[in-house]
C-alpha cells in the first residue's frame, strides 16, 4: 500500500497543468503564497506540455533490462557458487568435503540454465511492455544463423 507521500506524488503527476503542490506541518495541501502565484497558461497549451512530459516520464521510468547473455550467468555462478558451498557447509556437517563440492556443482548446474531462463523471460517482458524491437541476431562465421 502506497504511503501518504506516495499517494500524494502521483496525484501531483495525474494533474493536467503543472503546478507547485505545498504543503503545511500536517501533511495537508495548501495554496501557494501570492508572490508565487503565476497566471496559468491557456488550458490547451497546458495540456500538450503536460502531455509531452508525461511521455517522457512514462518512457525514463524503470530499468533497461539487458538482454540474456551467458556471460552474465557465469558471473552469477562466481558469486553464487561460493555461497552456496558456505550454505552446504553450514547445513551438511556429516557430509565431506568433496561430497560439499560435489552438491555444489549440482545445484549450480540447476540454478545457471534456470538464471538464463529468467533473464529471457524478463527480457521478453520487458520488450513487450516497452514496444522495442529486438536487436538483430547476430551471424556465425559460417553465415548461418
């Protein structure tokens, strides 16, 4: 559930003209002071400006997620595979050492085909959602695809 500050910034960014939103010691909105007041623009014009921005915030909000790559797992699996040993350390203490590295190598060869998974999975989302075509496929040597 979004908070007060929260709610209260969307609102601000659902207003169709641009104004300064004050507000006093309760959390209440209040008119601006008389010495900032400005006379508003032509209601039409105010329109398409806020329009135009809030384009552009719409389009700026988020991340860019990368596509999937292979190299990006196996920095994962630099990272996770020793935490993941710590763990087996942790929890399989009649296990030896070998049989530690051995579950190991299990586990990552489960989470590392999975990883990729993911990443497609929210690579796809996110190109539906932004409407970006999706970079072209790169040829082997041989010049097929």
């Amino acid at each position: 559930m979004p908070s007060r500050k929260q709610r209260r910034r969307r609102l601000k960014e659902r207003r169709h003209e641009y104004e300064y939103v004050y507000v006093d010691e309760e959390g209440r909105e209040v008119e601006a002071p008389e010495e900032e007041q400005t006379p508003a623009s032509p209601r039409g014009g105010a329109k398409k400006a806020s329009g135009r921005r809030a384009a552009t915030t719409r389009a700026g909000r988020g991340r860019r997620i990368q596509p999937p790559s292979w190299n990006r797992v196996g920095k994962r699996a630099l990272f996770f595979g020793p935490v993941m040993f710590l763990l087996l350390n942790l929890v399989g203490k009649n296990l030896s050492v070998a049989q530690r590295i051995y579950e190991t190598v299990v586990l990552l060869a489960i989470f590392l085909p999975f990883s990729y998974l993911t990443d497609s999975l929210m690579y796809r989302s996110y190109l539906k959602r932004t409407g970006a075509a999706p970079p072209p496929r790169r040829r082997g040597s041989n010049g097929a695809a």
